[in-house]
C-alpha cells in the first residue's frame, strides 16, 4: 500500500538526538549555536490526508489560505528572527517522501538527484549565520497520478452498480412480491367464482339430461297407439288453460282447478 507523508514535526534537544523513528538527522539549527532541532517525518497510507506544498513564514507573518503553520521556531535559541515552516494538502502531487540537506552555501536549483527542492532557507535569520538547510521532498509521478485517478473511477463505478444492483434486486423484490398477489388473487377467483359457473354448468347439463328423458317418455306416449295428443295454440288470455281444465273434468265456476294455471 502506497505511504505518504502526513505531517512534520520537530524534536528539540539541547545536544544530539539518535533512536527517534523516521527522524531525518539534519539539526535545522546547524551552525548557529542554537537548540538541536531535528525534522520527524509522519506517514499516512490516506492518500487524501497527504502534503501536497510548503510555504515559510517569519515572525507574525500570516499564514496564507490552506497551509498550515508548524509551530516550532526553527531558529529556536539561536536569536534573530522565528522561522516557521508551513504546507498544504490541497491540490496535487501528494508528497511521498521527505528529506533534508545542510549545505555551506546556498543552493540555487529546484531539484538534488532524485529530489525536488523547497527553495527557502529554513536555518535564514539567525544572529549567527550557519548552515543554509533546505527541505528536499519526492512526489508522486504524473503516472502515478494517472492510475489513482483511473483507480478512484473505477471504484466509483464499481459502488453505482452495486448500488444499481440493490435497487434492480428490489425492484425484483416487489414484482415478485405482486406476482405472487395476482397468483393469489388468480386462485381465488378459480376457487369462487370459476367454481360457481361450473356448478351451474353442471345443473344445466343435469337439467338438460332431464328434459330429454322427458323429451323421449313424451314421445313414447305419442307413438302410442291408444294416446291421443291435443296441442292448444292462442295468446296468453285466451281460454287455452281454461279449456285444457274443462277436458280435465274441472267442473269449477271459473275452471281454475285442473292441472293447467290459467292467467286470470
């Protein structure tokens, strides 16, 4: 996993230091006479948290916008002006790696071998003139740059489809959950009323059964040669029943009694 640096700080000593961990042993007060100052480089694996600038700010000097101040005169006890070193995490590269260089003279260039240069003497101000100390720092390449980017893309698709893919699921979900409503509804009707037109089919089927074993008794009657077959045809009101009734030896007033109703 990649490491970048997160943040500087500073051990300050009245003689040498040794055993601190990740401490770069350049003394930022070196050759002025005064207090050891020694850098601690501290890492992140945060990519977002990383250094990205530096700026150096003198006595009262304000701070510009998104740098922050490390509060260590670096020009501790040694008189003259407080030096501060300052850096952002705002923009790109991010910082990898940091070092420092105590030289006799000045230094002119932006870059030392393999490293950038912070072009400001940090040991600048002191009563008594000493080392010119310089910060040297090593970024991400513009590659490296490239593939964080392809990286953090590729990672924000992958998390809108799993996101697409749990809205998709539940969609699925509730359709799901709908069909098995309509299925439910569908048995219902089955059960109820798909049940009850059967039924009635079927009693129209048995009533049919009926009226042709009537049908076929009625036609024996009528092939009988001892029975006689009288059809009565007129409107309704007519006197067909009341005749019928009379033939039927229904000798009441209004010849209601027989086996034919009439319609008055």
């Amino acid at each position: 996993m990649a490491r970048y640096v997160h943040s500087i700080s500073f051990v300050v000593s009245d003689g040498d230091v040794n055993g601190v961990q990740d401490m770069v042993h350049v003394d930022m007060n070196a050759g002025s006479k005064g207090k050891y100052i020694y850098p601690v480089i501290h890492y992140t694996h945060n990519r977002d948290d990383a250094i990205t600038g530096w700026y150096f700010v003198q006595n009262d000097q304000a701070t510009p916008p998104h740098f922050t101040k490390i509060h260590q005169d670096l020009n501790q006890g040694a008189g003259g002006t407080f030096n501060y070193l300052c850096y952002t995490k705002v923009g790109e590269p991010k910082v990898k790696h940091v070092s420092f260089m105590a030289l006799h003279d000045a230094y002119g260039s932006s870059t030392h071998h393999e490293w950038k240069v912070f072009g400001q003497d940090l040991n600048t101000g002191a009563k008594r003139v000493g080392r010119y100390i310089y910060l040297l720092y090593q970024t991400e390449t513009a590659q490296e740059i490239q593939a964080k980017r392809d990286r953090k893309l590729r990672l924000q698709r992958e998390e809108e489809l799993r996101v697409q893919k749990q809205v998709n699921a539940a969609k699925v979900k509730q359709l799901r959950l709908r069909k098995t409503d309509l299925e439910q509804q569908h048995t219902h009707i089955v059960q109820h009323e798909f049940n009850a037109i059967h039924r009635r089919r079927l009693e129209l089927d048995r009533q049919i059964v009926a009226e042709q074993k009537e049908i076929q008794s009625f036609e024996v009657e009528r092939s009988h040669a001892n029975h006689k077959l009288i059809l009565l045809i007129g409107s309704t009101g007519h006197g067909k029943s009341t005749f019928g009734n009379r033939l039927m030896d229904d000798v009441s007033l209004l010849a209601k009694e027989g086996p034919f109703p009439t319609s008055y």
